[in-house]
C-alpha cells in the first residue's frame, strides 16, 4: 500500500530538510520511500579505500493508514 499523497507530502518536506542539515563532503543522508516504509539511510566513503562508499539502513519508519501513525524500527 503506498502512502497518502499528503502524508508523502509531508515525510518529503522533513526528510529532505533533516538530509540537507546532517550531510556534508564525506557523509550523506538520504531517504527511499516505498509503499507504506520509509527508509532513512546514511553512505560514507570506507575509512580503507575512500573510493568505495558504505550504506546502512539507519532508521525505518512504517505508516498505518488505519491508525494515521508512524511506528519507528
């Protein structure tokens, strides 16, 4: 189920403002929305070899049309 067109919306508009703020040269902050899940990830270039860069999955939000709340994983 894909999210509300104003509650996406809304995520864009405090992700993209969170992402903007916390990224700079070596870290970058971004945000995959797919279905009903948000996905905040972080990449950084490896401390070995700064030509390969590292994701990780930092935070995942979960949307319940039903209930209209977020839960945080």
């Amino acid at each position: 189920m894909a999210l509300p067109e104003e509650e996406l919306h809304r995520v864009k508009g405090l992700l993209e403002k969170l992402c903007l703020e916390r990224s700079d040269d070596s870290v970058r902050l971004e945000y995959h929305a797919r279905g009903n899940r948000v996905t905040l990830v972080e990449s950084r270039p490896l401390f070995i070899d700064p030509d390969v860069v590292n994701s990780v999955n930092v935070a995942q939000f979960e949307f319940n049309p039903d209930l209209q709340l977020w839960t945080l994983y």
